[in-house]
C-alpha cells in the first residue's frame, strides 16, 4: 500500500481533484501542511481518520509516521498545498519513505500560479510577446544557483512568477527597475482562492508604495511581473482563419 503524497491546491476546497478527493475521504491517516492546507479540506476525511499537523515537525517526525502507519496496513495521506512539483520539499521525504520499503504515489493539485492567472482572468503565454513562464523564488535563507538570480532571469523579458519571495518584496523591485522597464506591470497575489484573498496590481515604480497599504500580505504571497498582465488584441494564430493546419483549411 502506498504513501499518497497530495496537492491540495491553493486553498478552495472545490480546487481539489476527483483523485485527490477520494484519497482524502478514505485515508485512516493524514499528516498535513497546517500553516497552509486549508482546513475545510480536511472536514473531508473520515471521522475516525487520524490528522497530523505536520508544520512543527521535522522530516523524521513525518517520515515516521507515515512508514509507521503504513506498516500497519493504514492508507497514509501526505497532504501539501498547491501543486506537489513545486515547492513541496517532497523529494527529501519520498527519498526516506522509499528507503524504508514503502511504495509511494503522487496526485497532483492546481498550483497557486495557476489560481492566481485565473483570477486575473489572464493567460500567460502571449502570442508573439512571450512563450515562456519563469517560475522561481529570491534567495534568502534557501540557495539559488547564480545563474538563476533574478536579474539574469528577468532580463528573458518572460512571463514571470515569484514564490516565496514576499520578504524580499522590495529588494525584488529594486533588482527588477535595473532590467525590465518601469511600467512593466506587477501583481501580489495573497491567498488565492481563499475567503480573504487579497490582490494588488501596480507597475515596478508603483506596487511598492501601493502593497504598505495591506500589511498583512506576508512571505507565502505570489509575486507576478510581466507583460502579460495588460495583454489586449493579440491573438494566436490556432484560430485565425488563414491558419491551416490538420484539422482545418484556411478560409480565404
């Protein structure tokens, strides 16, 4: 019996899979990132399912109990936010699970760039302005390689999401006015999809000033930055009606 290591989402309940919401339903066991994991999720599971809070323990605390669990013949849920390719710290604990003798699946979930796009009802990926979506995080108390600061990353003129990066807001901004144009627009997007979402667009010259104003964005804030965000009239190619391709002729 496997370890089901779960994305839960970014936050509304109704954002998790079909997959995601089976697992959770039938686990005897479910160890959960509770300093993200909205908790509506969990009135999901079984009455007589066993939950543990996971945020005050450390990767052997929670490797235990699921290795422990499983040998004793229980579905274990490993349940983290969003989507569980990014950002998850799963591979450290797969590696132990695994090494233990326990087989382990993964269920993917709806990631917060992907909530956040949509509820700034935009798309990320702009006909011949960019085709690229840059997915990173500041350096801070976790390494980035140099070739992956923030600079050199920016300088692509992409698409561009921060995680975790919300402690370095400004330091951001600062590094960003040195590359990319100070018109070029910025949203912090802050618990997406949850109750009291909170989202504050502006410019690089601009979102500074205007993100005092909500004290309680903190570090697990989403920071987008690109193009992308005032696209109007470009329109792709797939359903222009002098574009032919297998399914279709153009018209002329």
């Amino acid at each position: 019996m496997p370890v089901s290591f779960i994305g839960a989402g970014p936050g509304d309940p109704e954002l998790l899979t079909l997959k995601a919401f089976k697992k959770i339903s039938e686990a005897d066991v479910i160890v959960y990132a509770g300093s993200l994991i909205n908790p509506e999720i969990l009135k999901y599971s079984k009455a007589d399912a066993k939950l543990f809070d996971s945020k005050d323990m450390i990767l052997e605390d929670i490797v235990d109990i699921m290795v422990r669990k499983t040998k004793e013949g229980k579905k274990v849920v490993r349940l983290q936010t969003g989507d569980i390719s990014i950002y998850s710290s799963i591979a450290e604990q797969i590696e132990e699970v695994v090494k233990a003798g326990v087989e382990i699946e993964i269920i993917p979930g709806v990631s917060s760039y992907q909530a956040a796009a949509a509820r700034l009802k935009r798309e990320y990926m702009i006909p011949e302005k960019t085709q690229t979506l840059i997915l990173t995080r500041m350096a801070g108390k976790t390494f980035v390689p140099d070739l992956e600061n923030l600079k050199s990353l920016a300088k692509h003129n992409s698409s561009l999401v921060l995680f975790l990066s919300m402690g370095l807001f400004y330091e951001a901004m600062q590094e960003l006015k040195t590359v990319l144009p100070s018109e070029t627009p910025v949203a912090v997007v802050h618990k997406v999809t949850w109750p009291d979402e909170i989202i504050v667009s502006g410019t690089i010259s601009d979102i500074c000033m205007k993100i005092k104003k909500f004290p309680c964005v903190y570090k697990t804030s989403l920071i987008l930055i690109g193009n992308f965000l005032k696209s109007e009239g470009h329109r792709s190619r797939l359903y222009d009606k002098h574009f032919s391709h297998g399914y279709r002729k153009e018209v002329r």
